[in-house]
C-alpha cells in the first residue's frame, strides 16, 4: 500500500467516524453548527477602514536617492511572445539604478527560451538571462536559484510575473515606497489587462485587495501575493530566501516576515497588468492551487509558536479569502436527513440543528457579500461578483480537503492562453446532494427548512451558470477586440 493510498484510507474512516458521531450525537451536531456560526460571524464584522490616504502613503513625494531594485522574473513554459512584452516593459523603466533576471526554470524545450534568451543578449547592461533545470521547489526554488546572480548593490527584489508588463514609473513609486515608509515588505495590486474593469471577474479577483489587503494594511500585517511584491534585500536574506513548503510561497514569505517581527503594507496603486485565466479550467486550476497553497499555509500559521492569537485572527481571513469550512455544515445537514430518514431521530429533534446551520450558512455568504460590496460602488455589480463566485462553491467548500490526502501536491501552472471554451459544471457534485437533501425534509414535515435549502442550491446553481456566461462574455470581447482565440 503506497503512503497516499493509506492518507485516503484514513481520510475516508475520518468521514465515517465524525457521520456517526453526528448521527448519534446531538450535542456534536451543535457543537460543529456554532463553531461554523461563530467562525463566519468574525468574518462578517471584519472592518475595512479604507483610508485611501493611509494606503497610498507617501508614495507621491520624490525619493532623495535611487535604491537599486533586481527585478526577477520567474517562467516556466510561457509563450515567446508574452515573455518578451513582459522583459520589455521592465527593460522600458524611468529609473537608473536597476537589474532584470529572467529566469527560466524546467524548461528543456529550447523552443521556450531560444528567442527570448536572444532578445536579452541585446541589453546585456541590464538584462540576466538564467535557465536552470532539475530545479526542486518550482516558483520558489527558481527564486531561491537567481539569488546568488543579484547584482551586489541590490537593496530591492521586485517579483514580477511573466505575463505582467510594468508601468513605466513602476520603480520609481517602488523606490518611493520604501524611501519614505519603513517597511519590509509591499504589495501591490494585481490589475489584469485582458478584464473590462466594470465586469464581474475582475471585481471578484479584486475584491481580495480591496477588502481584505486593505484591512491588513492599517496593521502592516499584509500578506504578499507573488507579483508585484517588492521586498527588501536584507530582510528576505536574513529569512533564509523564499520559502518551499507551499505551492503559495508568496503567503507563507509573509507569515515568515511577521514571525520575524517585519512589516508588510500594501499600497493600493497599479503599477503593472497581466492577464486572468481565460477558460472556466484554468480558472478553477488557479483556484485550486490558492486554495490547496493557503490551506498549507494556514496549517503552518495555526501550529507556529512565534505569532501571538492576535495576531493569527488577523492573518486567517486573507489565507481563508478563496476557501470556506461550510463542508461541516453540508455535513450537519446530510447527517441530520439521514437520521431522519432511518428514524434514528424525530423531524422535530433536528429542528434546532438545521436551522442553526441553515443561518450560519447565511451568515458565512452575507459576510462573503460584503466583502464584494467593498470592492466596488455599485450593488448590482457587487452581487454578480458574488454570484460569480458561488459558482466555485464545490472548490472552495471541499478543495482544502486535498491537503489530507497529499500535503505536498506539485506546482500547476496556470495558461493565460485562449483555447476552445469548454464550460465546467462541478458544481453539480453539491447542487444535486444538497437538493435531495432538502426533498427529505419536505417529506418529513420540515417544508420551510427544505424550501430553504432548495433555494440555497438554486443559488450554486445560479453561481455555476453566471461562472460560465462571465467567463465565456470575456472571451467573446477579447476575440473581437482581435485577441486570438479559437471557438
């Protein structure tokens, strides 16, 4: 028997022990429907103080002197093109004091980095091309490679992805930043140049920073999110260079900088744009690697011994912002139609319980909603992010389960590259579960409980279809805006 078959074996006798103690339990049932409660109940009472002035900071005076900033470029089978607006927009700088590292990781096909290798050797005054192979660790250990390669007077490292392309002044907000503001750490927004700023995806992309990043940014307790992370030289030295035990190094960096007693701000200015998934599967495929990184994460903040309960309250939101734990509540509610379906208890026993986790449900999506209506001035538009994101439902409720089965799953890249849409309908896997539970407790005299829950999944389902349409909507105007694609 091979390790991960044993993990899923205990996985599953896991699963069995906690529906039987559910079943026969009824003080377990509560127990599970109020830590769920008080859980999303934190999180609906999170306060965005959105201090535009606080965020921006001194970003708009003129730096005395010019730091010298190392832009690192990780890539790993991107296409040609892409990779040289990226070089080229980083290249294009008004700044002096600077470097840039393309660095190519686990890419034996010379097709990959020939041009572009190429197109470097033309500004050998500024551009390192690397290309390392049999590199362990991917992203992060790609990193951790060009680190030795830094030029000596490097004082920042500004992480930078290989479909971003840099504003022009983007070092020189940088060198601002860290002139005038003392930190160790700043984020800037992720922008993406092939989303209609006014369309439901971009607002639910977006809604991380405005809500989330921008709460963290009046504590200085901002969690990085990979591009467009500038760090100081120093401080990412004294930790020992990037970290590898997450798919999402850029989370576990931040928790590693707070252990460490640094700071991390975000800045809510664009200074780049790259591109969002495409297709519905590489979307959910970037998802999944956010959710499966940020549960690796959250497990290695809940066991550190350096950060005070404070202020791990303050981290969790961010890393739990793409997952949920409403599974225990989905659990609670199969639990409850089974018991009453082979009469291991009254409709009128399991009243209580479903209700209590029929509105902490309520509460966790209201907390959820909220956090969109942050995101942007418009109702309407806040609601269709929302719905949008109700479409990854089965994703978010379940995915961080994966870590149980294998804690260190690999690295899977995300394509940018338009291909033939094909619609996903995960979803379904909870819609149907989720409706048959509510046909049970119509037939067993709990019609308004079961109308809720009914209605609860047409919401998925909803959430499935506009996840669909938004995506396929982006795709049709990137075509006729004569962005290749092929339908």
């Amino acid at each position: 028997m091979t390790l991960r078959s044993f993990k899923l074996l205990m996985l599953i006798s896991l699963f069995i022990g906690i529906i039987t103690l559910m079943l026969f339990s009824v003080i377990y049932l509560y127990a599970f429907a109020f830590i769920n409660f008080a859980f999303v109940a934190i999180l609906a009472f999170i306060k965005t103080r959105n201090n535009r002035s606080n965020l921006i900071l001194k970003q708009n005076r003129v730096a005395d002197v010019e730091l010298f900033v190392s832009i690192h470029i990780p890539i790993y089978k991107e296409p040609v093109s892409t990779v040289i607006k990226t070089v080229q927009a980083a290249i294009n700088q008004n700044y002096l004091h600077f470097e840039v590292l393309v660095i190519y990781n686990n890419t034996p096909d010379s097709s990959y980095w020939k041009p572009v290798q190429a197109y470097c050797e033309q500004f050998p005054e500024k551009v390192k091309f690397l290309n390392f192979l049999d590199v362990n660790d991917f992203k992060a250990g790609a990193l951790n490679e060009a680190l030795p390669y830094i030029h000596t007077q490097t004082d920042l490292i500004l992480t930078v992805d290989a479909d971003y392309e840099l504003d022009k002044n983007a070092l020189k907000f940088v060198n601002s930043d860290f002139t005038h503001n003392k930190h160790n750490l700043i984020q800037y927004p992720q922008h993406y140049n092939n989303l209609d700023t006014h369309c439901p995806v971009n607002v639910e992309f977006n809604h991380y920073f405005e809500f989330y990043s921008k709460s963290a940014a009046n504590e200085s307790l901002t969690l990085p999110t990979g591009t467009l992370s500038a760090i100081n030289r120093e401080s990412l030295e004294e930790l020992g260079g990037w970290p590898t035990a997450s798919i999402t190094e850029d989370a576990q960096l931040g928790i590693q900088l707070f252990e460490n007693n640094f700071s991390a701000k975000y800045i809510d200015r664009v200074i780049g744009s790259g591109a969002a998934p495409c297709e519905p599967v590489e979307f959910i495929k970037q998802r999944e690697r956010w959710i499966y990184g940020n549960f690796q994460n959250l497990i290695y903040l809940l066991k550190s011994k350096k950060l005070p309960v404070a202020m791990k309250t303050k981290l969790i939101p961010q890393l739990t912002c793409w997952f949920n734990f409403n599974l225990f509540s989905y659990l609670i509610l199969l639990a409850s139609a089974i018991s009453i379906s082979f009469n291991l208890f009254t409709a009128a026993s399991v009243l209580y319980i479903v209700s209590i986790t029929i509105v902490s449900l309520l509460i966790s999506h209201l907390s959820k909603f909220y956090s969109f209506l942050q995101s942007t001035n418009s109702f309407y538009l806040a609601f269709k992010a929302f719905l949008l994101h109700q479409g990854l439902a089965f994703q978010s409720s379940l995915y961080w389960l994966t870590y149980f089965i294998d804690s260190k799953l690999p690295f899977r890249r995300t394509s940018k590259v338009q291909s033939r849409f094909k619609p996903v309908y995960d979803s379904l896997y909870l819609v149907i579960p989720i409706q048959c539970i509510a046909m049970i407790f119509v037939n067993n005299q709990l019609q308004f409980l079961g109308i809720s829950i009914f209605c609860y999944s047409l919401l998925l389902a909803c959430g499935m279809y506009f996840f669909n349409i938004e995506l396929y909507k982006n795709s049709y105007n990137q075509k006729t805006n004569s962005i290749s694609i092929n339908l």
